[in-house]
C-alpha cells in the first residue's frame, strides 16, 4: 500500500512524533511511504532521521494554497492509496487531494470543532481516527457520524529503562532518594500545571522533601514560574525545559502526574506506565481510558488541587502500592498502547476505504 502522511506543524508536538512512529513502522511492514511536511519545520529533519521519505510544502494555515498545490501535484506523482492528515492545517490542505483518492484524518484532541468550516473540512474525510472514545464521542456530537469515526488508540515504542535515574536526578540538582513526581506535557493552559503547582505546595507541607519536576516548554512558561515563587516552591519545583532525553527522567520518578483540563489521550502518559510508574491524573478526556482508579494509578476530578494532592500524598507515601500499579500499568500499556498496536489499527481503518 502507498501511504501519504501529511503534517503541517512548525515546532515539534507529540502529535509529530506518532507521525514518524506510524509511517516507520507501516515502513518496516513493506509498504511504501512520504511524509508531507512543512518546509524549515522539525518533523522533515526527524522524519529524515527515521529514515523516511519527505517532501516539504509551504503551510501556512488552513488557507495555504501553495500547499495545496504542492499536496495535490504530490498525489498526482505518488499516486497514493490514500491520504493521512495528522492536524487540522492539514486537513484543510488536503481538501485538494483529487478524487478518488480516499482522505484519513487523525483527531488527537477532545474539544469541539471551531465553527462551520472544521466541520466541513473533516466531514469530506473518508474516516476521520480519534485517539480514545472520548474524542469519537465529541465528533460524534460535532455532527460526524458513527460509520466515519474509528477510535485507534496512540502508542508510543516498548522499551527498557537504560538507568535508575540517578544520572538523570544529579543532572537536575536532585540528591539520589529524593521523592520526585514528574511531569511531561506542553505548558499550555488545557495542561492546567497551575492546579499542579497548588498540589505540590499541599504536598509540600506533609513531605518537605518531595520534588516535581515538570518537563517541557509552553507559552505559560513564564508565568508559571513566577507562581511557583509565588506559592514558595522555588526550592520544590524544577522546571526542566523540552527534553530530549526523556527516557531517562521517567526512571527517576516515583509517580507520574498529568493534570490536564482537556486531553485527548496523552502520550507522555504512555510513556510513564511504558517505564511502569504509577500515575496520578484527572479523569480527562480520554486519560480514563489508559489509567485505571486504584490499579494502575489514581484519577482525580480536574482542577481540583486538594484532591491532587492527597493522591499524590498516597503514592509517595506507599512505596509497595505505587510499584505494584506501576507493573500493573506496564502490562496495560503492553496490551493496548503499543505503536504496533497503533499501526495495525491505522491499516485497519486505511483497509476500509483504499
């Protein structure tokens, strides 16, 4: 099968990396792939180092007509059984794929369409994925119907701790046996760190000790900071900017927290109960879906900083109940959140309309 992924985000986002992680792997099964990208973007220097095939095109927004000149010149060379757009920009470029070439999109957030034309531009999709129910449950109620949404879970790469974390503490300014709760998500207002940092001050007051360490980077950056010093956590919170590096944070955390007002799946969360740490989150979105109560974590309701904070205080508290979620979290993962479970059910859903 010949598949075209297209992409048309400027920075790197979670969303990119399931492109690469997608394409490669329908790569390694023997079919014949291109990733679309935007020019000067970080997806075609990352989908190159993949080892995949890339194009640029001059994106814009969702008006780019050079993009969809150059998409729809692209289809006509490559011939594709079908079209894959992984964002909105996308999506909206791809409306000038010629017939009968059949359009996918993928969904990743559970908040409703901005207006007419998002409905419009995802109902001209032969299916459009959404990465948990929850936000099939939203196009559904956006008007999209049943025989056009499929849910296909994102995944993220199975692999093995390569430390303890204890390079990755020092690294941080964290003595070794310091309680620490990690964080991984864009510091941008759904991810609701605000509610975080109320938490860790609440946990702070019963273990003094504990450090959060929130990695990445966001436009709430700034005023984030300045809140942490406003509540007293300048010694408590270490904000660890966009890491590459990941995998060796996650062996240095006891618990994982994702406070998000809005997610559609989360996969620095997969990535967490990938390395088997116990999570503590809000019941958002599609976050219910990979973290079971009182298994594999705890959920809490969102925006909620008390309840926040003594699911934390739990976790950290009871070192034999968060390893104990956290290897039942790692076989959850293995049994669903895989990125060979991701490509196969994409292919499932490609095989219905090529």
């Amino acid at each position: 099968m010949r598949v075209l992924h297209v992409d048309s985000a400027r920075g790197w986002r979670g969303g990119q990396n399931q492109v690469v992680l997608t394409a490669k792997g329908m790569a390694r099964q023997g079919h014949d792939v291109l990733v679309a990208a935007r020019t000067g973007g970080t997806l075609a220097g990352r989908a190159r180092a993949a080892g995949l095939e890339v194009r640029e095109l001059l994106f814009t927004g969702d008006f780019a007509p050079a993009a969809m000149l150059g998409l729809w010149r692209l289809v006509r060379a490559f011939r594709p059984h079908v079209v894959h757009a992984h964002d909105p920009h996308a999506t909206a470029a791809a409306l000038a794929v010629p017939a009968p070439t059949p359009l996918v999109a993928s969904r990743r957030v559970d908040f409703p369409f901005r207006g007419r034309w998002s409905r419009r531009k995802y109902g001209r999709c032969a299916r459009v994925i959404a990465v948990s129910r929850a936000v099939a449950d939203v196009l559904r109620a956006d008007g999209l119907g049943s025989d056009r949404v499929r849910v296909v879970y994102e995944g993220v790469p199975d692999r093995t701790a390569r430390t303890d974390g204890t390079d990755a503490l020092h690294m941080l300014g964290i003595a070794a046996g310091t309680p620490v709760v990690g964080n991984v998500a864009a510091l941008t207002a759904h991810k609701d760190h605000a509610t975080l940092l109320e938490a860790a001050a609440r946990v702070r007051t019963e273990i003094p000790e504990a450090r959060f360490v929130i990695a990445g980077r966001g436009e709430l950056e700034s005023a984030l900071r300045e809140r942490a010093r406003r509540l007293g956590l300048s010694d408590t919170v270490v904000f660890a900017g966009f890491r590459d590096d990941i995998d060796l944070l996650f062996p240095a955390m006891d618990v994982f927290c994702l406070s998000s007002r809005m997610e559609g799946l989360g996969t620095s969360l997969l990535d967490a109960m990938c390395h088997g740490r116990a999570v503590v989150a809000t019941a958002a979105g599609g976050i219910a879906e990979a973290v079971q109560d009182g298994v594999t974590g705890r959920l809490v309701p969102p925006g909620d900083p008390g309840a926040l904070a003594r699911a934390l205080l739990e976790m950290l508290r009871d070192r034999g109940r968060r390893e104990a979620m956290g290897a039942a979290g790692r076989r959850r993962f293995l049994e669903t959140f895989t990125d060979e479970r991701m490509v196969a059910g994409t292919l499932g859903v490609y095989g219905e309309v090529a």
